[in-house]
C-alpha cells in the first residue's frame, strides 16, 4: 500500500514540475495595445437668456444671522423662462452679477449659478428658496456659503 501511494506521489510531483518548468506565459503576438480615447468633456448646461417677464426680489432681513452690506444690497431676478440673476452693488471685485438657471419641484426653487466650466452632471443644489407669498427665503448650500453667499429673506417688489 505505501509504495502505490508513493508511485502516485512521484507521478503528481512529476506532472507538476513538467507542468509549471519551462518557459513562462506566452501571450499571443502581432497585438499593441490601442491608446484609450481621450476624455470628452461633458456636455455644458444651455442656461436661459435673461430676457422676458420677470419679478424682482429685494434684500428683507437676514435669516439666521448678521449679514453684510453687499448683501442687503442684493437682488434676485427670477424670469419666468427658468433664468435667474442675483445682483449685488458693483465693488473692486467686480460687476456683482451672478446668473444661473432655477427649477421648481416640491415647493421649494432649487438655484444653479452658471460659473465657468459648470456640466450637465451637477447638482441643482448651490441654493435653494422658498417662495411663501411675496416673501423669497434663499439659503445657499456650505461651498456658496465659504465663497461669502448669505442667507436671506427677499420680498417681491411692486
């Protein structure tokens, strides 16, 4: 019995060493590999013209907390095609104007500031409003709020 299940110790050895001795893997020939496509960008949101009818928010009151001049300087500019303009005094920093496109769902208004670069696949999310009759509360999500955008109570104006 020990010299049968020697032999067959001695035969699986044997497979083994023939099976992995010799030359490594091949991999067939003739083949280069093919350069990967360079990455498209993606597709850019069309944002609405400013143009046509419109209502216009000014600054009320802070919301939570003590806000700056330029922001109780500040107006919204909602038009009815879905286009916004949030306008603050002009400064050293610049014209104070920012556009962007805003969508209504589930009664609040949801903001996208068109800046440089924005794609199809962001977030409707850099601010978000309640409209409670002539009263707009807008609050900015934390990346709005560290670039100096404060929350606050707008009232339509006659």
């Amino acid at each position: 019995m020990k010299t049968t299940v020697r032999r067959g110790a001695v035969v699986v050895l044997s497979v083994l060493v023939a099976a992995c001795g010799g030359a490594g893997p091949t991999s067939p020939t003739g083949t280069t590999p093919l350069p990967a496509p360079p990455p498209s960008p993606p597709p850019q949101i069309d944002f609405p013209p400013l143009s046509g009818p419109s209502r216009t928010f000014i600054f009320d009151r802070e919301l939570s907390y003590i806000v700056r001049d330029y922001t109780r300087q500040s107006r919204f500019i909602l038009y009815e095609n879905g286009a916004f303009e949030l306008q603050y005094p002009p400064s050293a920093y610049g014209p104070g104007l920012y556009r962007g496109a805003y969508q209504k769902a589930n009664g609040r208004i949801m903001f996208l500031f068109e800046f440089q670069g924005r794609s199809v696949g962001s977030a409707w999310d850099d601010a978000s409003a309640t409209l409670t009759g002539d009263s707009l509360t807008v609050q900015y999500d934390w990346s709005m709020r560290m670039a100096d955008f404060e929350d606050a109570v707008y009232v339509l104006t006659p």
